[in-house]
C-alpha cells in the first residue's frame, strides 16, 4: 500500500516541514496494511462423540509503528520524499489452539433412551436437541431451556404428542420435549452447574428415575442453570431416533459426580375405573390407562475428588400422583 501526504497534513514549523498529528497517521497506516491475525476456531459435529474439529490459529503480520514513525521524521527532516517500510512484527492471535481446547474439555454427559416413542414424539425431541445443541452459557450467565429452545408451536415444526398435564398424559403440541431438558438436567448437574431452577412432572417417567426428571412449560415451567466456571460453557446436543444425548463443554472439573435417586415410599392407585361402552360387544374388555403407582422420592447428589467422597448433597424431594386405571368394558349386545 502507498500512503501520500501533502498541504494541509503537511505544514511548516518556521522552515522545517512537519506532519500534523504524526500519531494518528502511524496508527492509520498500521491498521489500514495490517494483515490481522486469525483466532483458532472450531465446528461441532454433535452426533460424533468427539464432536470437536479445530482450526489452527494463524498469526499476523503489520508494519512495525515505530519504524513507520521515524521514517516519517527522516524525511520531513530532508524536507520530503519517499520511505519504504521494511519492518514488520507478527501480530499473535487472541486465542490460539491449545487455549481453545482447555476451553472445550467434557465436562459431563447424559442420555435417556426414546426408542420406543411414536415418530411425532421422536421428531419434537430431535428438534428440540437442534435448537439446543451450540447453546453457549457465558461465565455468570443463566442458561433457560425455554429461551434456547423457544415456543413449542406448529409453526416452529413442532407436532403433537403425549404429555403429562395434571396427573394425566393427554395430547399437546411439542409432547417429548420434557425428556431433552430432563437430559440437560443430569448433564448440568453431572456437569458440577448449579440448577436454579427445576420442576417436576405430575407423574413419575419412564425415561430417567424419580427426583431426577426436569419438567418444562413454556409460559410457566422452566430449566435453569447457572455458569459459574470462569469460563464459558458450551451445550452440545444430539438425538439419533433412539438416544437422547447432551453434554457440556467448558474448562476441565476435577470433580466428578454421582446422583442418586431414593425411593422412600409408593402410594398405590385407586381401584380400577371400569368405563361400559356401546362401542365394545357384552363381555368385551379394552384397557385405555393402564395403572401406576405414584412416588415419595429424593435425589441426592455425590461429589467426588479421585476416590474421595468430598459432598453429600440433597438436591430435591418430590411426590409423584398414582394413576388410577381405566377399562373399558362392552354392554353391546350381538347382532343375530
């Protein structure tokens, strides 16, 4: 690059030439030839289980400042003429390889299973654990399930399945949603993040054990966790049509941690509600809800350096409802 100078930049100090504001024009044509360094940087491939693929950092090169300022004054001195800069300095990148990699160290994973789950639950889950997965949690930061995943709505492609609404499964939109942030709340907790905030569902699930589910409704449930690593926290997240998975990334945890969930008693349901239907022949049975017992429970949460048990802690207790079950039963009688 070519930098020219004349009247007005240039003027005279009795009959010696100066330029004005030398320091400004040393930094403008520094940064104007600067060719700037590049930051390590990486791409997530969530469903690898070594999800990371790292670029090098490169380092820059500029023109050295104080070289550019006294060739400037060499020549205002020989009352003007031409310099070429010949000097230059690398310019070192702000992050580099191995800085970002102790930054994206496995901090703690979980998965539940939902093999077993209708395709219209199976693709809420895999749009949840897209719209999750990359989720980046500052350093004193408060990560919401709900923010990073947002509405669970038709328009945002999301489809209707079971869900658990006051002790009953009925049809919702976004129905499956609730295995992902009860996956993200092992995660966090297995992570050695501080959960502030964690509901539980109606009814026990099948997917993950008592006290240890993590219930979400967009307009009054929420998962929250809060960052306090020093460094950054990055949420990775993947469904495969059988597995659920998420993990955290951030700095490395000595710790390692180990949840517990205590059954302390079950509550039985009601007796069997018997439904009598034309829609069935006389003699006729068809079971619609099928009984379960409800739950007194706690989780507990053990925190451990090496082999050495260093915490104890109760996270939650919780009570899940029975649900009672339903038969129907035919009073139709036959045709002859």
């Amino acid at each position: 690059k070519f930098f020219e100078y004349s009247y007005p930049e240039i003027d005279l100090t009795g009959d010696k030439p100066y330029l004005k504001k030398i320091d400004e024009v040393v930094e403008d044509v520094y940064y104007s030839s600067l060719v700037p360094p590049q930051n390590a940087t990486f791409i997530c491939h969530s469903e690898r289980d070594e999800p990371f693929e790292f670029k090098k950092e490169k380092v820059g090169l500029g023109v050295d400042k104080q070289a550019i300022f006294e060739g400037i004054e060499k020549i205002m001195a020989a009352g003007g003429g031409k310099f070429k800069a010949t000097k230059f300095v690398e310019v070192k990148p702000a992050v580099t390889l191995e800085e970002l990699k102790t930054t994206l160290v496995k901090r703690g994973e979980f998965s539940t299973n939902y093999a077993a789950s209708a395709s219209s639950r199976k693709k809420n889950i895999a749009l949840a654990c897209k719209l999750l997965n990359l989720t980046e949690i500052a350093d004193g930061e408060e990560f919401s399930f709900n923010s990073a995943v947002g509405k669970r709505t038709e328009e945002r492609g999301f489809s209707t399945a079971k869900v658990i609404e006051n002790g009953k499964f009925v049809e919702g939109v976004g129905g499956g949603v609730c295995q992902v942030s009860s996956t993200t709340y092992n995660c966090a907790l297995l992570s050695g993040l501080s959960v502030t905030e964690r509901h539980r569902h109606s009814l026990a699930v099948s997917y993950v054990e008592p006290s240890f589910d993590a219930m979400v409704s967009y307009s009054y449930a929420d998962l929250r966790v809060y960052n306090d690593t020093g460094k950054p926290v990055i949420v990775v997240a993947d469904a495969d049509g059988e597995r659920v998975r998420v993990r955290f990334y951030g700095v490395r945890n000595p710790y390692r941690y180990k949840r517990i969930s205590v059954v302390n008693e079950l509550i039985e349901p009601l007796p069997e509600e018997v439904v009598y239907t034309d829609k069935l022949l006389f003699g006729e049975m068809k079971r619609m809800v099928i009984p379960k017992q409800g739950i007194k429970s706690a989780g507990v949460i053990e925190k451990y350096l090496g082999e050495k048990l260093v915490e104890r802690k109760l996270l939650v207790t919780d009570e899940y409802s029975p649900l009672r079950g339903i038969t129907l039963e035919g009073n139709k009688k036959a045709e002859n």
